[in-house]
C-alpha cells in the first residue's frame, strides 16, 4: 500500500507538471495584448478625455534645424497647420487636396509624439509579432520587441513596419522604422525625454546613435 502510495503522489506531481506548462502556455500574451498594454502604460485610458492637444515637430540635423506645429482638436477631429508665417485649419473628415497633402505631415509628426495610442487606433490595419526577449538595436539591452506591419493597402504609408522595443514597464524605449517592411532599417532611434502629464506619458526625444540629429516635440500642451 505505501509503495502504490508513493506513485500514486508522483503520477499527481507529474500530471500537475504537465497542466502548470499548458496552463503557463495558455496564458501567454498574444502580440495584440502585447500592444494593449504598451498603449496602456503610455496612458491610453486617458486619451478619451482629451480635447485638444498642440505641439511642435522639430528635426535638428547637424547645423540645420526644421520646425511645424500642430493643434489637434480631437473631438471635431479639426486641425491646424502652423509653419512658418502660413497657417491651415482644416477638416479631417472632410479635405481638400491642399489639406490631404498638408495631413501627410500630421499623421507623421502626430506619430512620432503618440505612436504607442496608434496601436490601438491602427490595430485593424496591421498585423503584429511579439518577442520576449531580444538586442535593442542602440543600447544593445535586452528588450522585449513588438513588430506592426502595415496592411498594403490605405493610407500614406502602406506595408510599412515598425519595431518597438521595450522594457518591463512597457514603455518605449526604442523603435526601427522600416519603409515596405524591407529588412534594412530606414531609421532607428531612441525614445526619451518623457513627460508625464493628465496621465499622459509621452517620449519627446528620438535620437539617432551616431549621428548628430534629434527629432523632438516640444511646446506640448494638452486640453481636457
């Protein structure tokens, strides 16, 4: 009796093994959930109570600097276009070629400021692959990475992919853009400088390793 007993309790030892590694398996986050939580982290729950939000795009490159600003009035989805002496308001929902052209710019510079939000306003344009552990690109840390492609359809950029690299806050600290999801990064860089308003955590630096260049919004202010 002890020794029916005794393999007894390990055959209930070996069956929970094997339940826990399904059980563990099951639980593991699909890259969408991966997204989510990187939305998330960045303050995504926030979002729906802001009203309106300005900034300013710049690009120092060596000697060189570029500027444009922004107000986004998010509810009526109206915005204008401020560079140099010349400003455009326009209707998102409604545009002409002058402002189809001039919204090229918003939804890139926009990027750039709330890429981590996109995941969820794109999440039905792309698809999505995650990896636990992986060699961030400039720091060499180890990160984890989610990867958006694109659908090649729609859009100013379509088939385009995006590597995001984080840590276990889920906040970004690196990301690759890769023009037709080619292999080769078209341009890789940081995201730093963050700042933490209305529940918002936005990065505003993105610099490249070994070039003299900053791409960086500043003048940010939120309405809600």
């Amino acid at each position: 009796m002890k020794g029916n007993h005794i393999f007894f309790s390990l055959l209930l030892v070996v069956v929970g093994c094997k339940t826990d590694k399904k059980e563990e398996k099951a639980k593991a986050p699909t890259a969408q959930e991966i997204a989510q939580n990187i939305a998330e982290a960045h303050g995504y729950a926030s979002w729906k109570k802001v009203k309106e939000i300005a900034f300013t795009f710049n690009v120092d490159r060596d000697s060189t600097h570029f500027e444009r600003s922004w107000i986004w009035e998010t509810k009526s989805n109206r915005v204008t276009h401020i560079s140099g002496g010349d400003t455009l308001t326009y209707d998102r929902k409604a545009m002409d070629s002058l402002a189809y052209k001039t919204n090229a710019g918003f939804i890139n510079d926009r990027y750039w400021l709330l890429a981590p939000f996109n995941l969820m306003w794109d999440k039905d344009n792309y698809t999505a692959t995650y990896e636990a552990v992986t060699e961030a690109p400039i720091s060499k840390s180890t990160l984890q990475k989610l990867t958006i492609v694109y659908n090649s359809e729609g859009g100013y950029t379509p088939g385009d992919a995006y590597d995001f690299y984080f840590g276990e806050d889920y906040l970004l600290q690196e990301w690759v853009f890769r023009k037709g999801n080619q292999q080769e990064p078209s341009m890789t860089t940081t995201w730093e400088n963050y700042m933490d308003t209305l529940g918002l955590k936005l990065g505003r630096d993105h610099k490249k390793a070994d070039e003299v260049f900053n791409l960086y919004l500043d003048k940010v202010t939120i309405t809600k």
